[in-house]
C-alpha cells in the first residue's frame, strides 16, 4: 500500500506536489548520511523512495557508455535534432568524456563523481540502499537511470525494485534500460518537471494497487 513517499535529490521550490498527488511526501538533498535517510525512512514505513541526479543527457550517456563499445554520436542519436550546431557541440563533449570515463569503470564511485557530480554518488548509494531493502525506487531522470545502470551492473537482484518513471528517447538511455529490465511506469516521452514525473508515477503504481 503506497501511502508516502521520500524524495531525494528533488527540487521542490517551484512545485506544488499536491496539485498532483494527495499521497504524502518528504524531500531530502543529497548528502554523505543519505544511507540513513533512507533506512530511517523505510523503518518508519514509507512506501516510495524517489531518486533524481540529472537531466543531462550528455553527462548521463558519459556514465552508460563507458561501459559500452558504442561511439558518442551514436550513443546521443538525434537527442539535438533540429539544431546541428548544439548536437555537434554534445557530440564533442561526450566524445571527451568518454575517453576519461572508459578509463574508470572500474572505480563506480570515480565514474560517477566525474560525470554526474559527488551528490551523484550519495544517490547511487541511496537507491541501493532502498532497492536492497525491497523497496520501490523510482528513478527520474537521465542521470537516475545512468545511476540505476551501473548498480544493476554489480548486483541485479535490486531490478525488482527499481523503476523509471519516464525514458528519454535517446540510445544510451534505451541502452540502460535494455540491460536494466526494469519496469517503465509510464512514457510521456515529454520534458515535464522531476517532482511531476516522480508524481504521475507514484500514482500509477497507487492506481495499480486498486
């Protein structure tokens, strides 16, 4: 019974979340104690965590594909379609990226602060965290679903427990999520607010449970 929710990593000041959802909801930013957050929040019986880091696409693809023989402009696709100069620009940036990133899979919490930031590596920490403890993590987000991919990559017990609240038409994300299998709650494929797709996608499952 989905009856409150912790999001983490969200920005709440120009959002009314009640507009959307009645169901109950707590924000914490992103820190290094965020494991405890979470623990605490699951023993007081909260039902969703929800995860967001970044909306970057190139920073994300950075992340995915280091893990990927796929070349940077094949992993954007036509994410900048309509405006060749700003897709020639990503195109160049992730190409950078991933010849540092390639050269630290190794080290998740190396990749991951070199891409989406160290506030990234406590949300990769929170959602494994949640999803170990059997919880609903809802990942929002490019950089959420990057994250998601390479914990699934170390442990893929957690796929029953995670799910994306929207997907991105571009190849690295649908490259993710391949490898992920994880559950898709819903596909606007619009770019609508964090706080609005976390909303819309706790009330799906909540409408499943009916």
């Amino acid at each position: 019974m989905i009856n409150s929710v912790l999001a983490l990593g969200f920005d709440d000041t120009k959002f009314n979340w009640s507009d959307l959802t009645p169901i109950a909801i707590e924000h914490k930013k992103l820190s290094g104690d965020i494991e405890s957050d979470v623990n605490r929040a699951i023993d007081a019986n909260t039902s969703v965590i929800g995860i967001y880091a970044s909306h970057d696409l190139v920073l994300a693809s950075g992340l995915i594909g280091a893990f990927l023989t796929i070349d940077a402009a094949s992993l954007l696709g036509k994410s900048s379609v309509g405006n060749d100069d700003q897709w020639v620009k990503d195109a160049g940036s992730l190409r950078d990226l991933l010849r540092i990133t390639r050269t630290l899979k190794a080290e998740p919490k190396d990749v991951i602060t070199k891409t989406l930031g160290e506030h990234a590596f406590s949300a990769f920490n929170a959602l494994i965290a949640s999803a170990s403890r059997q919880t609903k993590t809802i990942l929002v987000g490019p950089g959420a679903i990057a994250l998601g991919f390479v914990a699934l990559r170390s442990n893929s017990k957690l796929k029953d427990y995670l799910l994306v609240a929207n997907t991105p038409i571009v190849p690295a994300i649908t490259e993710a999520i391949k490898f992920m299998g994880c559950k898709t709650i819903m596909n606007t494929k619009e770019n609508i607010h964090p706080l609005a797709e976390l909303a819309l996608a706790v009330s799906a499952l909540k409408a499943s449970e009916l």
